[in-house]
C-alpha cells in the first residue's frame, strides 16, 4: 500500500516551526520533543524530519541515512530520560485499528513509573 502524508498533520506543521515543541532531541534527521497530553512522567514522541505517514511507510520507504538517524535518536531519547535502569515502553500506533491520532509517524517513549500490561482486554 502506498500511503498519502497529509502535510497539514500538526507534527508536519511542528516541524515546519508553525507551532511550538518543547524539543528533548533534534537531530540530522529526526526531531524528538514531550507530548503536550502525557499520559507518564516521562513521555516523548521521536519523529522522523521526512513526510512518513507510520512506521511500516518508514520502514519500507525511509533512506539508510533517515533509519539510522532515527534508531539512534530512540537510543539517545533514553538515555537523556534516564529509562535504561527502570524502563520504558515504546509505542507506535497505525492507522484505525491502531488508533493513530496524528498522521506522521511517531514513537511514544513511555517511562518514569510502573506502566502495567501492554494490552488491556477487550
Ligand atoms: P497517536 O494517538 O497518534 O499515537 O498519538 C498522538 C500524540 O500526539 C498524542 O499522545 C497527543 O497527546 C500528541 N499531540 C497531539 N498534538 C500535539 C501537539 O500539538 N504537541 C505535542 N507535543 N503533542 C501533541
């Protein structure tokens, strides 16, 4: 499936410097900043600079250089938070089963307490 970037996404339009980012990370190819809705004390979106709609359109789409600029800027997320000891999550939703909020693929960096089963029923 070829996916279709809605440049108006409102990651698209942090990345354009339309709206404010309170920024964790930036680097050549990915731009890593806190989720205005924290959902833990520690909570970040890493996203890619370049128009991919989610993981599986980077995953197949995404240059070397942009997928090793992003791997590592995760890495690096980590180690500012401090995460490696206690641990995190890390989340990327997709789509509608995903329940995908904003078209622009991100990953939630999710840490700081005790964040119970990946999955609840139902
Ligand atoms: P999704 O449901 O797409 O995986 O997650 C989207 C995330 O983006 C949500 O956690 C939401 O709180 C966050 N978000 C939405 N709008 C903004 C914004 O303008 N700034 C920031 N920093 N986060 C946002």
């Amino acid at each position: 499936m070829a996916y279709t970037y809605d440049d108006q996404n409102i990651f698209a339009k942090i990345l354009r410097g339309e709206i404010p980012n309170d920024t964790v990370l930036e680097t050549d190819h990915s731009l890593a900043f806190n989720d205005i809705r924290p959902q833990a004390p520690i909570h970040v979106l890493v996203i890619p600079k370049g128009a991919y709609v989610n993981y599986d359109d980077f995953a197949r789409n995404a240059s070397d250089a942009e997928i090793l600029d992003f791997t590592r800027a995760i890495g690096e997320v980590c180690k500012i938070k401090g995460v490696e000891t206690d641990g995190f999550r890390a989340i990327s939703n997709a789509g509608q089963h995903g329940v995908q909020e904003v078209p622009h693929l991100h990953i939630h960096i999710l840490g700081g307490r005790p964040l119970g089963r990946m999955l609840q029923q139902g």
